[in-house]
C-alpha cells in the first residue's frame, strides 16, 4: 500500500498567507529549514495507478500538479484519482471537492455529519451526480474503496469516531462547542489485507479506548496542530488554545507524545501541522525532541508504503 502526503499543513498553509511571523517569513523566502507545505490530504494506493484521496484540501489543484502519480495518463481525459474519503466538514477538508468539478466520475464517502454538510450546500452540486456519487457510510464497518465503474481498488478503508468538534463556521456566537465523538471528527483506518494504516488529522483528546485501536499499527498519521496548548496565545497569533479549536497538543501530560508512548506503532507521522508549529523548523529543539520521540514530521511528497 502506498501513500502520499500531498499536504502536511494545517489550515491556512504554511505559510499563511497573511502571517509575518518568524517561521512563515522563513518559508516564504525559501529557507531551507523551513519548507512550505500545503493543507493537509494524503493519497493512498494498492496498486500505484488508482489512487483515493483523504480529504480534499483547497490546495488540491496545486497538489495534483505536484505529484505526477496523480497526473492524468489516458486519453484526452483522465484521472488516477478513483474517490475522496473525508474526516469531517471543516473548510480545509471538503473545499478541495470544488477543484474536482470538471465531469469526472468519482465516489465521496463520509460520516453522515459531513454528508448532510454536503447536502445542505448547494455549492456542492457542481459535482455532477450523475458521475460523483456520495457515499454515507456508518461507522465502525469497513466498507472497500471500489472504482467508480465498481471494481474492486484493492483497499478497504473504516471510519471511527474521534473526539472532536463541530466545524468552525457551525458554531454558535459566544457559545465553546463541546468535544464529542458522535461522528462529526473521524478517523480513517485503511487495509490492503497486509497491512492497516490510521489518517487521523484532527483529534481533541486520547481516550483509553482510541489508544487500543492504533496499539501495533503499521502506520499512524496523527493530528499534530500545535506543540503546545496556548501556543497561538503565547505567540500573538490566535486567542483560542488548541483544545478549544479541537486539537491535541504534542507536549504537556496528556499530550500526543505522551499518548503514544507504549502503543508499538510501527511509524508515527505528525500531519495537519499549524504555521505556529515549531516543529515545522528543521533547527528547532521541539523538531529534535519529537524525531527522538520517534516521531516524522510529515512535508508535502512524502511518501510511505507498507
């Protein structure tokens, strides 16, 4: 099984486009140290030629551009690019849906809080259902990831329900949505029959329970928004802590580093990483304590196989 990181960001990018701080004006005049990286989407594959998307960032035309694996091959019109597999309704997961609207046949399939999200916008339409069809799926049933013309790609995938919140544009003014884990935030668990790998870009908290489905795995992609809690605060940036935007953070007692020690996972890579992040710096001290932690940190053309 083979995936590729297409974005390894956060919303927003990195850099952001309206952020001059340190880290971003480092990306943005080419620092070495500090790649640019695109929102956060991975495309995985059985066989190197039919391809699913996790998640459709608004990146995704530049992403597409980026990786030849995802080029079109056959005939005047093509693409390797066979379904989108979503892990909520947040902007930076569905928006890249748009970029696909050029009458090409693909399935989408999601929990039924980002299906109804999908339902209610009529922007969506765009996506032509007699070629796009939109696939609710229930949780915790692995379901194979077939072609558009119905056969089967050689992968199945299973969604399972992480604590999360509600996307940022549905909450109510003045109101701290709380966490839940109801289907509104998953993860997403991909098999080829070898091997099992876990997509899971955002996260609020790291229940008994969760630690139990990714003990052993062969491959981990883990929400790695912030280092530390209030670090948006700290740094100037943003007046919400990582919780309250529904993310763990990587340090502090129950951390994502914390978290995982003891599981076994194979490979753990951090993914949907904010520009306020340090370890997006190659240099930094929290870059080094995260690799020794056994930890990559994800960067846009990554690409693993297991």
């Amino acid at each position: 099984m083979l995936m590729i990181v297409l974005g390894a960001a956060a919303g927003g990018g990195f850099p952001q486009w309206n952020s001059n701080a340190p880290a971003c004006r480092r990306a943005r005049h080419g620092d070495p140290q500090a790649p640019a990286r695109t929102q956060a989407s991975l495309a995985v594959s059985a066989d190197g030629k039919t391809f699913f998307l996790l998640n459709a960032s608004p990146d995704l035309r530049q992403q597409i551009e980026a990786t030849p694996s995802l080029h079109p091959a056959d005939g005047p019109r093509h693409s390797p690019i066979a379904g989108v597999v979503l892990t909520g309704g947040d902007v930076d997961a569905i928006a890249g849906l748009l970029v696909l609207r050029e009458r090409h046949a693909f399935t989408v399939w999601g929990a039924a809080p980002v299906m109804d999200v999908l339902e209610a916008n009529p922007i969506f339409e765009v996506l032509g259902r007699d070629l796009v069809a939109r696939r609710t799926v229930a949780l915790d049933r692995p379901f194979p990831l077939a072609r558009p013309d119905g056969t089967e790609s050689g992968l199945t995938a299973e969604l399972f329900a992480v604590p999360g919140k509600t996307p940022l544009y549905a909450e109510r003014p003045g109101e701290d949505p709380p966490i839940i884990a109801d289907g509104t935030t998953v993860g997403i668990a991909i098999g080829d029959g070898r091997s099992r790998a876990f997509f899971i870009p955002g996260c609020a908290e790291f229940p008994d329970w969760l630690g139990a489905r990714l003990r052993g795995a062969d491959l981990v992609f883990f929400d790695g928004t912030l280092w530390r809690d209030d670090e948006m605060i700290t740094a100037g940036v943003g007046t919400k802590t990582g919780r309250r935007m529904g993310h763990m953070s990587q340090t502090g007692p129950a951390g994502t580093l914390a978290a995982f020690a003891g599981l076994g996972v194979r490979r753990k890579v951090l993914i949907h990483i904010n520009n306020s992040n340090p370890v997006l710096l190659a240099d930094s001290a929290e870059r080094a304590e995260a690799e020794a932690r056994g930890w990559t940190i994800a960067a846009d053309g990554m690409r693993f196989e297991t």
